[in-house]
C-alpha cells in the first residue's frame, strides 16, 4: 500500500510539472507571436512621403517625452515606432499627416508581464524538489526496511489446512493439539500451575510433514501466526539478522497469543564456535539474538515458538535446552497404517479404478515418507493423463513405483548384446540370493532396461514389513545380495565389470558400520569409532582429533575386509547351489527384459513361461 501511494503521489507531481512547463512555453510563444516587428523612422518617412500611410496613432508616456508610434499602410500592415520624443513627431504630424490620432500608451498589467512567468516557475521548482525528496525518502525507507523482519503473517481463517488433512501422524499432532488447546483455553492451565512450552522443535528427515502440521496448527489455533525461514535472517551485512530476529518478537508481542514458526532453524541455530568461520560472523549474531529473545530477560508471554529441522545434531546445544525449545517432537517416516491414511488423503481428488488397492500399495512402499507417496500418485496421475484415461489404474501405482524408486525407464537407449547378457546374469545373480535368503526379499520386479539414473537394469526388492532396526544377520544378508551381481559376473563371464561398482560401494560401507558405528565385529569389540557426525562442514570443530589410534585404524580396516571376504563367499556358493534356476531367469530376461514376482517365482521353481520359446 505504501509503495503504490507513493508512486501515485510521485505520477501526480510528475504531471503537475509537466503542465506548469507546457503554460511557460505557451505563454512566452504568444508573447512572442502579438509583438509587432520593429520599424525604423526611415521607412515611416519614406512610406509617408509614398502616401501608403492610412493612419498614424501617438502614444506618449506621461511619466517621460518618450512614446510610440503606430503606424497603419495601405495594405493592412501595422508597425510600431519606439520615439524618445513625441513632441517632434508631433509638430511633424501636423504637416503632413494631420489626421493622426493620440491615445495613452497601453500598459500590460505587473500580474502578466511578470506574476504568471514567476509563479509557474515556483511551482516548478516545487515539484522537483518534491520529487527528489520522495524518491530520497523512499531510499532511506528501504535502507531502514533492511532490518525489519520477512516474516508471513497469517490471521485467523487464512489457512485452510487443518489437523484433519495431516494424515499418518496421529501421536504428533496428540502432542501439538496441546498447545493449539492452551492458546484457545490459557486458563485451565494456568490454574493448576502448569506452563505451557516456551518452544516445540519438529525433528525428522525430509518430507515426512514437519512444515505441513505448523500450517495445521496454523489453521487449528486461531491466532495470528508468523512464519518464516531460518535463512531469511542471515544476510551479508553483520547485524541484520540479529535486527530481524528483535523485529519479529516485537511484532510478535503486538499480537500475542501467537505463534512464530521458523522452518528450516539450522540454518541460523548452527553450532557456535565451529567450521571454518569465525566466532564473531553474522550467524552467530543471529543466534545469540534468538537465545535471548526466547528466553532472556524480556518477557515473551503469549508467545510460542516453533522451529522444523532435519539436522537436530548441528544445533546449538543452548537452543535446545528447555526454557527454550522445552518440547522436542519426533515426525518419522508413518507405518503401513499411516501410509495407508495418507495415500487416502492424496488419492481424495484423483480418480482411481477398481483394480487399485490402496492397502496393498501401502504395504509395499515401505520406508517412503509422506512427500513420496505424494510423489507417487501424482506420477501415477501422469502416467494416466498421457494415455489419454479419465481414471488411475494399479498399473500406473506400479509403472510409478519403479520410476520413484529406481529412475525413469530408457527403453530406446542401443546397448550391444553383450553388455545386455552381463547385465541379465547380473541382475539375475541379485534377484536369486534375495529370494533364499530370509529377511531380504522378496523380488518385486527385474529389469535389464535401462534407467535414467545411469543403471543398466535393476532388481527391486519388496519389503513385508515395517522394521524399526536391523539385526547383525540381516546386514550380513543385504552385503551377500550386494555381491550377488558381481559373483554372477565372475562365474559365468570369466571377467568383471565396472557395473558392479555400486554394489561395492554400498556393501563396503554397510560393513564399515557394522564394525565402526554398531559393534558387530568380535575382533574390534563392541566400542564405537563412528565419527561421520563430527565433520567440520557440518557445523564441528576444524582440529577435531580422530577417535582412535592408527593401529586400530587398522584393525578396522582388515575386519570390513574379512567381513566382504565373508560375504562373497557366501553369495559364491549360494549362486552355485542355485546355478540353474540363476540360468533360466537371465535367459528368460533377455527375451521379456523385464520379470514380475510371479514370472520371477515360477522361473525360480523351474515351471516354464506361458509365451516363452520353451512353452
């Protein structure tokens, strides 16, 4: 509103001088255009003397001799004569022209010759200086704008999310429909001595909804709520932020009850005294204003503050303690019952056909979050909108599924025969060992497409169930599938690749857990050398020392590679004691490039295909 006022006001002032400049030029122009041109004596004697001369008016000025003469010809011209002494004209006149006529001298008014050039020009210089000092003014106000804070404001009724749209988290918003209840009804805590939290932290990795439920309390509590992002406040200049931070608690005082949310704090709650920056850097500032103004000497009552952040363990330990952020709450990734609340929130305005079952989708999206079971239906709904249908089918969950899970097929990527049949043995390798060893399978799908993310073909497995930790044997087994791929290149090739250079990758670090992070290693013991949270970019000290000694560096080292040795070994003789069945499904996938379970299942157990060469 402000700045479209003044921007009005500036457009006004601008037209304002532009008429008063167009009336100074009219005004001179036409003075201009009514002054006579000059005449000499000479040619009003010589016209005289030639009898064109059809009349001659005097006008004396009274105050001096001097005066003008107005001269008529016999072709309509009138020319003015400037004499410095009438009298001579006079005496003149009356010999040879005595019908000349004398009238006083016409005097143009003070206000004409004068008063209207002055006072347009006033009113011209009026309005630049007006212009100037409002676009200056406009200047300064940003610059004192720069501190203010940016945070949203929402009142009563703005937000249309409620705690009936956040699906799959039932015991969180338990815990956050207390302060929702507290802010409508203060008293009945008050009167049994009980405070309400100062602050709520919402911890969880991404997408599973810590954003979501603050628009819900938003929209559940009924007061004005500020929102903002922990790098709003974080500018180059030293000392904006922590302007900004004061600036929010002041309007928040303004308004209270309220809440104030500041989505992502890590950026500004960031450990203090370490990484690479200095003690004295503007972050640093930033926070120590939050820490006061959260709970210092000023009083915030009414206030409540809530924070969301994927990395709880960068924090500052100050903001964390209570007084501050008094109430931590957990939002993971939701259960089987909660995927299944959530896809029914997602699914409410896509239409589905009858063959999909919402259940079962839930059942096998086990570990997504909120946001990729969003992910999922839309990519689902895409898939049905580019075939031209009014309604998603499971075919569409299942093309979806793969394309979230594992990259966008590339059907019409040319590999050479080869590369394809390694790629078939390779993935068939994998696909056998999840489905004999427990807790690892079982296989949904086998491709030896490839996909957008660079893989030649892929084998997805399908967990069962909801599992909340891992055992030492089911990380064993996860390593033994990783080299499943690699073992099958050796035993039926002769040769290795690079393809299963990922496989390496991911089961070398599984192992390095077991031993380093879980003590799951007899040798090394039951002592924990993790430090992979103790990186210097990640908010920990530049000199940090290391946990252990060379020697058990050591020790660590050759106990991932027993484990790796272990493992391999194992996936060798399980391929061998499975060495045809792994034949007829690689086979099988060169013809189809692609298994279901069920094909894969049937393949295992030696039936044959219906629509293969061997039917």
């Amino acid at each position: 509103m402000n700045n479209s006022s003044s921007n009005s006001s500036r457009s006004i002032l601008l037209y304002f001088a532009i008429i008063a400049i167009a009336i100074l030029i009219i005004y001179s122009v036409s003075n201009r255009m009514n002054t006579p041109k000059s005449y000499s004596y000479s040619e009003f004697i010589e016209a005289l003397n030639d009898g064109e001369v059809m009349g001659v008016e005097i006008s004396p000025n009274s105050e001096t001799p001097t005066g003008v003469v107005t001269v008529t010809l016999a072709n309509g011209a009138v020319h003015k004569l400037y004499v410095s002494d009438v009298s001579v004209i006079e005496q003149e006149m009356k010999v040879k022209f005595p019908k000349y006529t004398e009238s006083d001298v016409s005097r143009e008014s003070w206000l004409l010759s004068y008063g209207i050039p002055i006072l347009l020009s006033v009113v011209v210089v009026v309005v630049l200086l007006s212009m100037f000092n409002s676009q200056a003014s406009a200047g300064s106000g940003k610059m004192m704008n720069f501190g203010k804070s940016r945070a949203k404001m929402f009142m009563s009724g703005d937000t249309k999310i409620k705690f009936e749209n956040v699906a799959g988290l039932a015991e969180e918003k338990e815990d956050l429909e207390e302060i929702v209840d507290f802010l409508k009804s203060p008293k009945k805590y008050i009167e049994v001595g009980a405070r309400i939290p100062k602050g709520v932290l919402l911890v969880g990795p991404p997408g599973t909804g810590k954003t979501l439920l603050a628009k819900a309390i938003a929209g559940e509590a009924e007061v004005p709520f500020f929102s903002i992002s922990g790098s709003d406040f974080v500018e180059m200049f030293v000392g904006v932020g922590a302007s900004r931070v004061r600036d929010l608690f002041q309007e928040a005082k303004k308004n209270s009850p309220c809440i104030v949310f500041i989505d992502e704090i890590d950026a500004v709650a960031r450990r203090r005294g370490t990484g690479l920056g200095g003690g004295h850097d503007e972050r640093e500032q930033t926070l120590n204003q939050l820490l006061v103004e959260m709970d210092g000497f000023g009083v915030n009552e009414g206030i409540i503050v809530m924070a969301a952040t994927n990395r709880v363990d960068i924090l500052d330990p100050a903001i964390m303690r209570p007084g501050r952020f008094d109430r931590k709450v957990g939002v993971g990734a939701p259960d089987v019952k909660g995927r299944e609340e959530i896809l029914a929130v997602h699914a409410k305005n896509k239409p589905l056909g009858d063959d999909v079952d919402l259940e079962q989708i839930a059942r096998t999206t086990a570990g997504f979050t909120g946001a990729d079971l969003e992910n999922l239906l839309n990519e689902a709904a895409i898939y049905a909108a580019k075939e031209d249908r009014k309604y998603v089918v499971q075919n569409d969950i299942k093309r979806a599924f793969v394309k979230v899970g594992i990259g966008a097929e590339k059907r019409s990527k040319v590999i050479s025969d080869k590369e394809k049949k390694i790629t078939a043995y390779h993935e068939a390798g994998h696909a056998v060992l999840f489905h004999v060893l427990p807790e690892v399978g079982p296989v949904y799908s086998i491709s030896i497409i490839p996909t957008g993310l660079g893989a030649a073909g892929y084998t997805m497995p399908l967990p069962e169930k909801d599992e909340m930790f891992m055992t030492k044997g089911r990380m064993m087994n996860d390593i033994v599938v990783d080299l499943g791929g690699r073992v099958a290149e050796e035993m039926f090739f002769d040769d290795i690749t690079t393809g299963a250079s990922h496989d390496l990758k991911v089961a070398t670090k599984e192992a390095r857990k077991m031993v380093t992070k879980y003590g799951m290693s007899d040798t090394v013991g039951i002592v924990s050398y993790d430090d992979d949270d103790d990186e210097v970019f990640i908010g920990r000290d530049l000199a940090h020392a290391r946990s252990h000694s060379e020697e058990t560096a050591g020790t660590i080292d050759a106990e991932v590679k027993r484990i790796m040795s272990e493992c391999h070994e194992k996936a060798r003789k399980l391929i061998s004691e499975h060495k045809e069945a792994l034949i007829r499904i690689a086979e099988e996938l060169l013809k189809r490039e692609k298994l279901s379970r069920d094909e894969f299942e049937k393949l295992f157990d030696g039936e044959v295909l219906v629509g293969s060469e061997n039917a």
